[in-house]
C-alpha cells in the first residue's frame, strides 16, 4: 500500500487552512478498491445525522479529534484504487494522518477470512472494497451508543441529533455551510442539565452514562492503544456500559473484527435467519458462528451489506411516548 503526504503544505509545516480558510489535501492509494461509505456506513446516525452529508459523491463528516474539530471531505478515483481526503479545521492534520487506518488499512483479517456458508462468501464478492473500520475517535462511537440503548432507532438517532444541533459546534470551512455539527466535546456533554436531555428524548439512566464517560473521556481515548481484550475490559468497568454498548465501539473506535453486538434486539434474530432459515437468541448465535472467532462481526456486517435481515411481518415498534419530546 501506498501513500502520500499530505498535500497543502510542505510535511512538517502549519497546516494551510487549520483555521477553515483552505484543505489539507491527501491521496492514499490502497492495494483493494475502498469502498468509503460501506466502511464509514456505520458511523453514520441515521438519515438526519448532523455530521455526515453524502454531496455529488462526496462523503464529507464532521468530528472531533485530539486536536479539535475537523470537517472531513473524501472522494475515490476507483481506477486507481485511491482516495481524496480534504480536510479544514485545528483537526486536518490529525485526521488526515490516519485516514488509511480509519478505512481499514489495518484490518489484516479481511485477506485471511474463510467464509463457512454460501451467504457470508456471497456477501464477500459483493463488498471486496469492505473493511473492519478503525477511527481511534471513542467517544465519538460510545456516547451515540449509550443514547441507543433499549430504544427503537428512531428514538436514538433523533436523540442524538437533538444534543449534536443544540450542543454541537458549526463544522469548519465549507462544511458549516453545508450544515454539519460537530458532535460536542466531552467537557459540554457532562454539563449538559437534566431536562435538556429529557427534551431530547433520552432517559435519565442513558444520560447518567453518557456523563460518567464524559467524566473518563481521557482514560477512554487511551484505548486504541490497548489490546482488544483490555479495551473491551475497561469499556464495560463504566457503569451503564454493557457488552452491546461495547461491541458498537469496538467495531468502529477499535477496529475488533470479532466484535458481534450481542444482546441487539435484531442482531441474532438477522444472522440466525440469514444462515439458518430460523430466528436464533444470542446464546445460539455463539455457536452458529463458532467457525468464525475471531472474526464474529465481519460476518454480522457483511450480511447487513447485503441486505440479509429476515422479513418483517408485523409493524414496526412504536416510539415510546413517556418522556418529554418538545
């Protein structure tokens, strides 16, 4: 794999730009045809999110980094294998850096893995630019999470939209025209008061958690340098975060290949009917997959790639209507 550096200034200079007025520009060139959104496709939150945007093929996002906000441009040159990244903010550097292990560059399990059914070998073919996301951002995948927790998808994509439009900060340059938030730091969501959250639509129990982790965002950065085993330990020490709240940031955050999202309302129920003709519970889901450890969630997600969730035959659950929503 190849790539270069980043292209706005000489390498080791200022960034151009840092300050939103011009990009720092990236091209990297991987050795398979990245596929950017069914990569990053997760790390969207829902229709609405405040910090993606899909533009005449450009995915541009919004986000946070240790070096502050940042708004992310990039587009693909499929015959050749490469990908555009722009970026503006205090961010741009930061984020560029690491834009190849962001899309998987490090997900060495993808060239190792054995497909033990037709389904998953199937799904293989159809996604070979697919890879096992790794954005090092923690936060920016365990706080959405703790908001999705036992609630419909509805419930949790609008209340993670509500906190990012009333909480978040205008993206830098050209992305705060078009719209995007930068999903707020640690320091605003733990002084985000009570009833705020309740207007959100996000239960006292959800929104305790949320500022526990807020209130540990720094030992939680530290993740990425962590093995899995140990990330995932520390993860589930915080109270209000569980085995499912884990998983959904270690597929992303961590880049875990393994990572299933036990305990999922539709997680098991998807697989089980996908590879069995049959609903199956957690429990069976861990045998049906036993040929895979290791690499339990690149099956779950290939599978939702394409499109293998078992029928619905009744209506949708309805959003509860308990908390304040105004």
């Amino acid at each position: 794999m190849t790539a270069t550096g980043l292209g706005a200034v000489p390498c080791g200079a200022p960034p151009t730009g840092s300050g939103g007025a011009r990009p720092v520009r990236r091209v990297w060139r991987a050795a398979w045809p990245v596929d950017v959104r069914a990569t990053w496709g997760v790390l969207r939150r829902g229709a609405g999110d405040p910090a993606w945007r899909m533009v005449a093929g450009a995915l541009w996002r919004a986000t946070s980094t240790p070096e502050g906000p940042v708004t992310l441009r990039t587009t693909t040159r499929p015959a050749e294998a490469a990908v555009l990244g722009e970026a503006w903010g205090p961010g741009a550097r930061w984020v560029l850096e690491r834009l190849p292990t962001m899309l998987g560059e490090e997900d060495d399990g993808a060239e190792r893995f054995v497909a033990h059914h037709d389904l998953v070998a199937r799904a293989l073919r159809l996604h070979p630019g697919w890879r096992v996301p790794r954005t090092g951002l923690v936060l920016e995948s365990l706080v959405p999470a703790v908001i999705e927790q036992k609630v419909t998808g509805q419930e949790a994509f609008s209340g993670w939209r509500r906190i990012v439009q009333r909480f978040g900060e205008p993206a830098p340059g050209p992305g705060g025209a078009l719209g995007l938030r930068v999903p707020p730091p640690p320091a605003v969501l733990a002084q985000i008061p009570s009833w705020e959250w309740l207007r959100a639509g996000v239960s006292p129990q959800r929104s305790a958690t949320v500022v526990r982790v807020a209130r540990v965002a720094g030992r939680l950065e530290e993740l990425p340098e962590l093995d899995l085993v140990a990330a995932r330990r520390r993860l589930v020490s915080i109270p209000g975060v569980g085995v499912w709240t884990a998983a959904e940031t270690a597929h992303r955050a961590l880049g875990d290949p393994d990572a299933v999202s036990f305990g999922d309302y539709h997680v098991a129920a998807n697989i089980g009917w996908a590879l069995t003709g049959r609903p199956v519970d957690d429990q069976a889901l861990v045998e049906l997959l036993r040929p895979y450890a290791g690499q339990r969630y690149r099956v779950q997600r290939l599978l939702e790639l394409s499109g293998a969730v078992r029928p619905r035959r009744g209506p949708r659950m309805a959003p509860r209507r308990h908390l304040p929503t105004g």
